[in-house]
C-alpha cells in the first residue's frame, strides 16, 4: 500500500476534531512528525483514528521509521532482564529510555521508565535476553527447573510475540542464539542457533559447534554447515553481533586452553578469531583483525553505528576498535580506551553489551551483573544500580537483589 492513499483520509478528517489538525499540513511535514514520534504514542493514534490506523500500519512506515530512528539515533532504550527464578509472581521485564541512562544526574541509581509483562503468563516461566534486531526481541524461556524452553521473538512496543519451532540439537553444553535480517534472498528475519560442545578426544578435548536456522514465517529449523574445522569453539560472551548482513562471533583460539594450563600468566600467545555468517547465502568467513599492539587477555565484539567493534582486552585497559568499512581491515581504527582496572579489576571478564553515544561522548557497557557508563571525554565512570529489581528471599532474614542481563534495543513497529 503506498504511504499517500492513508493520507489522503487523513485530509478528510474534520477540522473542529484535534486530530484534524494534521489535515492543514502537507504530507512532507506530516510523515517528518510522525518519524519523530515514539512508537507508543504512534500506537495511542493508531487506536483513535482509523486513517492513522491505516496510515501507521503501512509496512513502509514501519521500516522508514525505523530507519530514520537507527540514522539519527532517536528511540533507543534499555530492556532489563531479571533473573528471578525465586522470586515469586508472574515475570516482567524493566524498561528504561537510554537517555535517561545517559542523562542521569543520579549517578548511583537507574529507574526505568515502566514494567514490561512477559507475553507468556505461567508464573514459573522466566527469560533471558539472547539478542534484538530492529525492535525484535530474542529471547531464552527458562522454567523453575531450569530447564530451557523454546526461543521467543518479542516487540516490546507492539506486544506481539512469536514462539519459535521447537529446537533439538544432538549435543548441547550451551546454545547462542542470534537474530538478524537477510536483505538478499529472503528479505526476512533470520535466527541463528548455535550449539557448542565438547568433543572428547585421545590427547585433547576439542570444542565443537552445530549451528541452524529458523526464517521467520517458517515452521522449522534448518541444519547449516557448523563453523570451520580450523575455528571450532565456543563464542566468546555467548552472542553472536549482526552487522552487514553477516552474523559475527569472537572465536577462542583452541591453542589458548593449552597454552593456559602450561603458563596462565603468560597472554602472549593467546588469540581469537573473529568468524562471520552471512545470512543471504550462509557461508562462513573470517573477518581481519586490527593490530592490537599489546597481548590480549580476552575478547568480545560489539556493534556501534552499524559498524563491527572489538572489545580488546589488555591487562589494565580495553581498548574500543570500530571497521568504518566492512570487510577493510585497513579500516580499523581505536576509537578510545577504557580504563578496565578502575572498573572491576578483574582478568578474564568479557563485556556483552555495548552502545556508543558519541554525540555526548559516552559510552554503555554490560558485564558481570553491572552497568556502566563511562565518559570518555572527561573520564568520569558511573556504576548505577538498577531500581526496581525483585528481591529473592532466601528466608525471612535474608533478601538477596536478583541478577539480571539487559540489551539496548530500538523502538519499532516491525512484527516478529
């Protein structure tokens, strides 16, 4: 449906109607104010005006919107996943806008902004954020056994929620679950699960992967071609970051276990691989490194203004490299460093959430249940604590605040 037929009812609105008002604008500055508008107050004109109904369920709104929102950063926000598996009552999830975090002039407390209910209502069920993509959601069902359940695609703005195809792989000791989209042959979502496992062997145990994928109006999953013999491992951080059409994992090099348990201090043969999967034609490759200069203790990837960051690791700092241009690895470069020991001082933690907001010189990081935010122009660091966390009791003296794992995602209209 093109975006101009909506619009044209739009126009027919009367005028003693507020909603009419917008009929005196003409559509350049209509749809210019409509790209601006977060999703939930888009929605609340969705319910009382039929033209705008008609209007905002355009597909093509949904994804310019979307686009317009990924260009100039606006409606980006923080989703908190506790990990209440004790607590009692049906789970939810907190919500908070990123500026807010950003902008806090609390700098030990983050109050999100509402709670989210879980679209699944038993009261035993629980979720770990795996992943987003566009608005959508990954997520990791968990029930009080801790068993694992199905996978779950979830808008937080719209409600709506997908429960994925039962998932069985022969060997699991952990599954990765990433969502991205294949603009090449399917045009559509795609999930990417992968399964490490340990393959016992006469001299050393090796690691292995099975990997599948789901598309998104399919029934099932298809079994791919596991990661490259010369790569096997388990991903570093568990998350996979989609970037230019390709999924992309930190592989631990093999040799580092070996080389650990003969010197664990000595990191300077140690070394990762940064392996991708494009999602059109589903081949692997490898992705060139940066020069890091110094010997790493350990390695994650992250994503900022749709670019491949690295997360390098070093004794006493971390140092943030962005590929301005995917696939050069002459590209590269250092955008800043983190000063990592005045953080938590700890060897062989890996961060798995990044955000950059370079427009007011800081940045978000997540690792070992705590948030931070640092300003890499003035140095300051703040380590807030989330409110609104549940409370686990593990008798009546003792209340411990629940863990938790969180994703910067951005607001959308696209339906899993």
């Amino acid at each position: 449906m093109s975006t101009v037929a909506p619009y044209r009812n739009i126009r027919k609105q009367n005028l003693s109607d507020p909603l009419g008002l917008f009929a005196l604008l003409s559509l350049d500055l209509l749809l210019e104010i409509l790209y601006r508008t977060p999703i939930k107050s888009l929605l609340t004109l969705n319910c009382v005006s039929k033209p705008f109904n008609s209007f905002i369920s355009d597909p093509k709104f949904a994804n310019d919107h979307l686009r317009l929102s990924k260009i100039h950063r606006r409606h980006h926000n923080l989703l908190i996943s506790p990990w209440a598996f004790f607590s009692e009552g049906n789970f939810s999830l907190l919500d908070s806008r990123l500026t807010s975090v950003f902008n806090n002039n609390n700098s030990t407390t983050i109050v999100p902004d509402m709670k989210l209910n879980f679209p699944l209502n038993p009261s035993n069920i629980r979720a770990i954020i795996a992943d987003s993509c566009d608005g959508i959601i990954c997520l990791q069902t968990i029930d009080d056994r801790f068993d694992c359940g199905d996978p779950l695609l979830w808008n937080p703005c719209t409600t709506k929620f997908n429960i994925l195809p039962s998932l069985d792989f022969e060997k699991s000791l952990q599954i990765a679950y990433t969502i991205g989209y294949d603009a090449q042959f399917t045009h559509t979502y795609k999930v990417v699960a992968v399964s490490s496992y340990i393959s016992r062997g006469i001299q050393n145990d090796v690691y292995k992967t099975q990997v599948k994928v789901h598309t998104l109006g399919t029934n099932s999953w298809r079994r791919i071609p596991d990661f490259p013999s010369q790569l096997m491992g388990i991903p570093e951080g568990n998350v996979g970051k989609f970037v230019s059409g390709s999924v992309h994992w930190a592989i631990e090099d093999q040799n580092n276990r070996f080389l650990k348990s003969q010197d664990p201090d000595d990191h300077s043969s140690w070394s990762w691989h940064i392996l991708s999967l494009h999602l059109g034609n589903e081949s692997y490759r490898e992705i060139s490194q940066p020069d890091y200069g110094l010997p790493l203790h350990n390695f994650s990837l992250g994503v900022s203004r749709d670019c491949l960051c690295v997360l390098a690791h070093t004794e006493t700092f971390l140092d943030i490299w962005r590929m301005n241009d995917y696939g050069n690895k002459d590209s590269w470069t250092k955008l800043f460093t983190l000063p990592f020991a005045e953080f938590v001082g700890l060897d062989g933690v890996c961060i798995t959430r990044l955000y950059i907001s370079e427009e007011d010189h800081q940045v978000f990081v997540y690792f070992i249940n705590k948030v931070y935010v640092y300003n890499y122009k003035t140095g300051a660091v703040k380590n807030p604590k989330i409110q609104g966390l549940p409370c686990i009791s593990f008798n009546s003296n003792i209340y411990l605040e629940s863990s938790f794992n969180c994703d910067v995602y951005v607001e959308s209209l696209i339906s899993p």
